[in-house]
C-alpha cells in the first residue's frame, strides 16, 4: 500500500479571528493509503472542516507540508453551483463540471442522473420549481457520478425523503467499500466503527489518538 | 494553477447561467441589454444636444460611437471587481484556479456586447455610415480593446478581493476615466499640453480610433493602437501573477 496524501508538520493559522490561539490546526502528521477509508471524528471546532480544506487543496497550509500523489482529491459537495433559474439538466451540467468531470462525461451519464434523482421530464423544469428533496435528489445524483482518486466526506450526506435516504445511503456504503480511496468526517460513530480502515481523533487543532476504529472510538468515548 | 479542458466548458456554462439570468430576472429580459445602452445614450443626447446645444453636425453619432465602446469596457470592468466574492461559496468546496472567475464575467459581457455592436452596426449602415472597406480593421481594434477590457479586468478582480477599500477607488477611477476619455466632447478641441496628458489614457485612445474607422472610414495609427495593447497586457500580467500569487489565499477570505 502506498500513501497517496501525507501530511507533514502542518499547520493552519487565521490570524485574525483568534487571538488567544491563533493556529487552527498545528503540527498534524498522517497519510491517506489508496483504497482505504479513513475516518476523522472530534468535536465541533476542532479543526476538522479545515483538515478536509486542507486535503482537496483548496487552501494551502501555514506551516509544515502536504504531499500529493494525485491531483484528483474531491471534497463530495451537493448542489455545488446550483442555480436557481437553471433547469435540472443545466445545474446537473454545471455541478458536475466543478465536481471534476468533463461535459461529455456528464452529458453521457445524464440519463443515468435523471433515473437516480427520480426527477423524470421535470429535470428540464428550472430548478427554482423543484422541492427541497428534488434539488437534494439531484445533488446527489450529480455527485456521485463524480470519481475522484481520492473522495472527501464531511458529514452523513442525507437528502430527500426515508426511502431516498435509504438509496443514497446504500450507494455510499458501496462506494466506501470498494476500492475508492476515502475519508470521512462523521459525528455518526456507527459508520465510522464499521466503515473505517482507520481512524483519527482531531482534538484542539492537532491528532489526539490514530490507529483501529475500536481503539480510537473507545478512547473518545470516555 | 492547475487548468483542465473543462475549465474553458465551465466558463462558457457559467457565462451562459449569467446571461439567461439576466433575462429571467426582467419581464423584458434580454431586450434590457439593448434598451439599457439606448436610454443612456438618450439621456445624454438630452443634455448636451437639447439642453445644453453642445452638439452640432453628426453629435449623435459621434457621442454614440464613444458610448458604445465605453459601455463594454465600464460594465465589464466593475463586474469583475465582484467575480471571485461572487463565487465564494463554490472555491471553498472544490478547487478552482481563480483566473477562471473574471474569465466568465469577460466572457458573458462579450456575449452581450456583440449583440449590441451588431444593433449599432445597423445603426451606422442606416444612417449614413455604411460599410466600407476600413471595416475590415474592425477585428482589430476588437482585439485590442478586449485585450484592454481582459487586462483591467484581471487586476480588478484580483485586487478588490484582498483590499474591498480599493473598490471606492475604482468607482472614482472610472467616473473620471468617463468624464476624461472623450465621450461627449472631441478631445482633440482640447490644447496642448493637456491634449496629449488626456491620450495616456488607453480609453481615450480607443474611442479616438473607432470614431476615425466608422465615422471617417480612416484606419486609426498603429502606434496608439499599439499603445492600448501594451498597456492591457501589462495590467492583464499583473493581474494574472495576482490572481495566481494569491490562487490559495482566496478562499481563506471570508466576505
């Protein structure tokens, strides 16, 4: 197994906003091996959103480094981009652009779109129509089409009614289990025991415990 | 930064999300794209023709002419200053190189501006002002006004986000870009020296050589055109090192 992300001594400051302890994540070392899934738990401000940020190179750390094998790191975002006054199929073309994909590719797998989101002819209905559960359906339908090297999760994704929740959550788990490289940031200890290789424990801005779910969960608990 | 084929198709989508956004919002939609430089240009026709009795032989078309062009280089420029905050929400979610974000507002205020150059074409043949061989030299002066637009448009947009104080600088800027670059009055009237302290600016320049193309069928000198072109460039460098300098810092901006 090889690392396809490894972080090195990194540190994240936003020296502005806190004044007591101004770094947000500090001295955080751990690799990301293809085709695990690696989990993140920790309480809310510990840094978590900042590590995923950090991961899918959005930003770029303050202090120590961040090796990359691939350049194909996705933050999974539904309804990323999505517009209003745009139909269905329009938004679904956007979303998947800024998701990694080509047009063709999303032109070609827009059926495949149409039946998951369940949206049928009104996928050609601007979206500012839809419910709720209708842009939700379609934001997920969109963003699993994406097929990034390395797929970053923040948070049960769950949209739409029971029985969608159901389906989305199924293809999750599949996609989990497979060969996909992942990490998940979860509050939802079930998944995390049962889907994850490997577990961190974020705590205060830097890594308090790392290694087998069990362990790592147990340690938190207490 | 890191650019893909499919961030030219992104570019193109999302300037086309704008544009059918526009004429969504208006129940006359896109005929406001056409009706907004016309009320414009009447108003100012009011002011110096009517009230003022500044204008004289051939004014409308010559106030028209300025207008026209100062339109694409005003609305474009201003917008971009928004481009990066517009799309705050989406480069804090995946990664985008943000030389994209002023590319589409460039992108979509082409797309209008070609509309309402074609409207002003027919204008022109209709009212005197026919078709000639100088025409030929249109492509030209399009490509170096837009080369100016691009290169403003690129510093703008990647200097507002990092000081928002500068955007009153840029609104004082272009109202006195407007006042100084000959759209209501020939520059050319004006002494020396200050005539040619008035020609440093790019605009002054551009709408100089498009009145001698349409209305004199004359090819404007090289050498200004040349100057224009140097100058965008220069601003459009600056701006792109920026936009790239700063790729990662952006979404770290909050507001």
């Amino acid at each position: 197994m090889s690392a396809l992300l490894s972080f090195e001594n990194v540190g994240l400051r936003y020296s502005r906003d806190r004044r007591d302890n101004p770094w947000t994540l500090q001295g955080v070392n751990f690799e990301v091996m293809k085709g695990e899934t690696l989990g993140v738990i920790g309480r809310n401000g510990a840094g978590k959103s900042s590590l995923l940020r950090l991961m899918s190179g959005l930003i770029a750390p303050d202090a120590g480094r961040i090796h990359r094998q691939t350049d194909s790191i996705l933050l999974l975002s539904i309804q990323l981009g999505f517009q209003p006054h745009l139909t269905g199929r329009e938004n679904a073309m956007i979303s998947g652009i800024l998701l990694g994909m080509h047009r063709a590719e999303v032109k070609a797998a827009m059926d495949d779109i149409v039946e998951f989101a369940e949206l049928g002819e009104q996928i050609d209905d601007p979206v500012r129509t839809y419910s709720a559960g209708m842009r939700g359906r379609l934001g997920f339908a969109v963003a699993c089409q994406a097929r990034p090297e390395v797929l970053l999760i923040d948070e049960a994704l769950s949209v739409g009614d029971r029985e969608f929740r159901a389906k989305s959550r199924q293809y999750m788990l599949e996609r989990l289990q497979s060969e996909q490289t992942a990490v998940v940031v979860s509050h939802d200890e079930k998944l995390i025991a049962t889907e994850c290789n490997r577990v961190i424990w974020l705590a205060n801005g830097g890594i308090k415990a790392c290694g087998a779910p069990e362990d790592v969960l147990e340690q938190y608990r207490r | 930064m890191r650019f893909r084929k499919r961030h030219a198709e992104l570019v193109y989508h999302c300037a086309l999300s704008d544009l059918k956004r526009d004429s969504d919002q208006a129940y006359l939609g896109m005929l406001w794209w056409v009706l907004d430089p016309l009320i414009y240009l009447c108003t100012f026709y009011l002011i110096f023709e009517v009230i003022m009795q500044r204008g004289g032989p051939g004014f409308i078309h010559f106030l028209l002419t300025g207008l026209v062009f100062w339109r694409w280089f005003d609305s474009t420029v201003r917008l971009s200053a928004f481009s990066i905050k517009k799309y705050q929400g989406i480069i804090s979610q995946v990664y985008l190189p943000k030389l994209l974000l002023p590319l589409i507002t460039v992108t979509g205020n082409l797309m209008k501006f070609s509309l309402v150059l074609v409207l002003f074409a027919l204008f022109l043949t209709l009212s005197g002002h026919p078709p000639g061989s100088s025409w030929l030299a249109i492509p030209l002066l399009l490509l170096v006004q837009f080369v100016l637009v691009l290169g403003a448009s690129l510093l703008v947009a990647a200097i507002i986000p990092l000081i928002p104080d500068l955007m009153q600088l840029v609104n004082y800027g272009m109202t006195l870009m407007f006042f100084m670059s000959g759209i209501f009055f020939d520059l050319n009237s004006v002494d020396e020296p200050l005539r040619s302290v008035l020609y440093f600016n790019p605009m002054a320049v551009m709408l100089s050589a498009w009145r001698d193309l349409l209305l004199e069928a004359s090819i404007p000198p090289l050498a200004q055109l040349g100057y224009v072109l140097a100058f965008g460039l220069v601003l459009g460098a600056v701006g792109a090192w920026l936009l790239n300098r700063f790729d990662l810092h952006y979404p770290r901006l909050v507001n």
